[in-house]
C-alpha cells in the first residue's frame, strides 16, 4: 500500500539539496530578475522607516563626532596638567638650593588645589558667564548649569563640563608659572593670598575679555545686532582702560558689521582702525583692515579695489603665516569673484575657495567656520559653471556644517540648493 506524505512531514534531505540548488542555479543564471524583485521589495519598504534610519544614522555620526571631540579635549587637559606637575614643579625646584626644593615644589601642586576650589566656586563663572564688559556674572556660580549637554557658545561639539576643565588647566598653570618669580623670597603663607587675590583681580577680568572673538563667532552665527553690540560695550572699555590694540580689533569688526546700518559710522571705524594698524605695524590688525576693507568696496561695488585690498592681504598672511586670515581672504576674493559675474570670475572663485578648502580640512587646521563658508562658494561656483550635481554635492555638505555649527548663514546655504534642484 502506498503511503502519501502529509504536509507536516519533513521533506528528504536530497529533495532539501535540490530546491536550494535551484534557487541558486536560478539566481545566477537570470541575475537581472533576481536584481528586479529585491528592487521591487525595497521600493515598498516604507517611507517613514526609511527616514527614520537616516536620522538615526545621522544621530549615531553625530555621537561618534562628539566622542571623538571629547576623549581628545579630555587627553590635551590632562596633558596642559601634567605641564604643571610635576612638570613645571620639577623645573623650577631644579633652579633653587637644595633646602628650598620641597618648598618650590609645593607651589605648584597647592596652586592645582587652590585654583581648582575657585574656580569651581566662582572662578568659571566671572571668566564665562554674560556680565559687564570688565568682568563676567554669576550665572555659573558653583559651576551652576555645567553638565553635559554642550554649550554652543564656547564648544557645540563636547559636553560643557569638559570645556570647563580645559580651561580650567590654563588657570592652574598661569599663576603656576608666576611662582618662578619669587622662589625662595616669599613666605609659603603670603604667596597663597597673593595668589588668590592675583587670580580674582587680574585673571578673572582679562580671561572675561572675550567679546572680540565672541562677537565675531556671534556673527558667523548669525546673531548680528548681538555681535555689535558686544563690540561696542567692549571698545568702550578698552578705551577707558587705554588698550589701544583692542580698540582697533573693535573698529575692524565694526567696520564689518555696521556696513549696511550706519555707512558713515562704518567708514569712522574703518579709518581709525587702519590709521592704527599702519602705525603700530601689528600683522594681525593689518590683516583684519585688508578683510574690512575688501568687504567695504564689495559693498560698495569696487570690486577691483575690493580684489587688490585682499590679495595684499593673502600675500601678507601666507608671508607671515597667519593660516585663519588667509582662509579668510581667500573665501572673501571668492565671494568678489562671485558678485562680478561671468564664467572665468566663476572659475577664480572655485580656484580660491578650493584652496581655502584645502587648508581647512588640514589636520593641523580644521578651521570648521572657513570649511563652511569654502563649501558654500565652491556650489555656488559650480552652479554657475553649470556643473549641478557637483553644486549639490557642495551645497549640502557646506549645509551639513553650517547646522553643526548654528543658524549663521543657512539660510543662504539652502538657497542655492534649492536653486540647484529646481
């Protein structure tokens, strides 16, 4: 009698063989419709899952950035510590006698306790915190509001407790360094209150002196009326207390940042500051004139003065080696090319900017605001060459790091790249 298979059985090992030696026979020989059904399946994957994974893969590249940004901030604090003890503690108790080597020694490493308890106290937060214009506030009182989540005032990319303990390490180091002056004639006692009162009184002040820089990373963010009103609280300290370089920096960036409110004013700052640079002969304010000024006759549509004033300022910068102010200029010729118009001013412009680009991505660089900026133009330049697809390869990579970095010119960014896909 012959005995039928039911449908629970299992079917023979050789029947097994079989089927998955036809599948793959069947795979290999038509390859083209095995390739059409996988497309079909992943066509009808859904949307939203699709967007999900991006967004998680774009979570998890962020995460790996800030990890990576982190170990490396965490690394250099312990190395700028180790520059104090035992290394600045072992040098200078080498230039003493024998009997004041112990003595010499602990200066240092009481100092990395000492300034550590202010700092934590109330030290960070007269450095970094929003206060007047000679001295920070109190909002960080007791490192009040220092976690982990990033600040992206000061450091978008690593958590804002370690930012503090970077800095915390040149504060332990400055008036470490000091101690050198007055080894062996100063009482152990009366170099801990001068100490103390030398870091609350002149540290603490001049440390909160940042809002030149400030302002101007205000401005690539795109906080304008924030930026120049920052400048001016700070010129006008700097020309009560009679710092007479400050107040050029400040006039340079005014230059800049008042162009399109106050014309007349504008020129005011632009001719103080160069009157000064001229005279004193410091590369780095010369340099900051060049850029105010190619920016100025752009504006104005004097776009040859405009190209004479930042060659001689790259000729000046690639001498001297002053990398941030040659990027800079570089992407400020770029942008002049761009407003003449014209294929070969295009080209120009995309030569410029992809050596700007260059010295960016440099890893002793990785100047990210400049990357930004040499992105952007090298899209635009390429757009206007006719050249799409590499606009838009540039375009949103130059919007990539523009929304790293904060809201400063996104806009502008995004743009052209609509303009490109359109």
């Amino acid at each position: 009698m012959t005995r039928h298979r039911s449908t629970t059985d299992q079917p023979p090992a050789s029947g097994l063989f079989l089927e998955i030696g036809f599948a793959l026979t069947w795979r290999a020989r038509f390859p083209l419709i095995a390739l059409l059904f996988t497309a079909i399946a992943m066509a009808d994957t859904p949307t939203a899952d699709v967007a999900k994974r991006l967004d998680d893969l774009e979570k998890a590249a962020k995460s790996a950035q800030m990890a990576g940004d982190n170990a490396w901030m965490l690394t250099s604090s312990a190395l700028v510590l180790m520059m104090t003890g035992p290394g600045l503690a072992l040098f200078y108790c080498g230039l003493v006698r024998r009997k004041n080597v112990l003595g010499t020694m602990m200066h240092s490493f009481v100092l990395m306790a000492l300034v550590t308890i202010i700092w934590a106290v109330v030290g960070y937060s007269l450095a970094f915190s929003e206060g007047s214009p000679f001295v920070g506030g109190l909002r960080f009182l007791f490192l009040n509001g220092v976690g982990a989540d990033p600040n992206p005032d000061y450091a978008a990319t690593i958590p804002h407790q370690t930012y503090m303990v970077y800095q915390l390490m040149f504060a332990i180091i400055t008036p470490a360094l000091i101690t050198g002056a007055f080894a062996e004639r100063m009482k152990f006692s009366a170099m801990l209150l001068f100490m103390t009162l030398w870091i609350l009184i002149v540290y603490f002040p001049l440390y909160s002196l940042r809002g030149i820089w400030e302002a101007e990373c205000k401005y690539l963010r795109g906080d304008r009326p924030g930026a120049i009103g920052q400048t001016q609280a700070n010129r006008e300290w700097a020309v009560e207390a009679s710092y007479k370089t400050d107040v050029c920096r400040c006039d340079a960036l005014l230059a800049r940042l008042l162009r399109s409110d106050d014309f007349a004013r504008c020129m005011w700052h632009f001719q103080n500051a160069r009157a000064f640079a001229n005279r004193c002969g410091e590369v780095d304010l010369q340099l900051a004139c060049f850029h105010a000024a190619s920016e100025l006759h752009r504006y104005l549509g004097d776009h040859p003065q405009s190209i004479a004033e930042v060659e001689a300022g790259i000729l000046l910068a690639d001498t001297c080696g002053f990398g941030k102010y040659s990027i800079d200029l570089r992407v400020a010729l770029a942008e002049t090319y761009l407003a003449i118009g014209g294929d070969d001013n295009a080209r120009k412009a995309l030569q410029n900017a992809r050596h700007a680009l260059d010295r960016s991505e440099h890893t002793d660089c990785q100047y990210a605001w400049g990357k930004a900026d040499e992105l952007h133009f090298c899209g635009v330049a390429h757009l206007r060459l006719g050249e799409r697809e590499l606009a838009r390869q540039r375009l949103r990579a130059a919007l990539a790091v523009r929304e790293s970095l904060g809201p400063g010119r996104i806009e502008e960014t995004q743009r052209a790249l609509d303009v490109c896909s359109s």
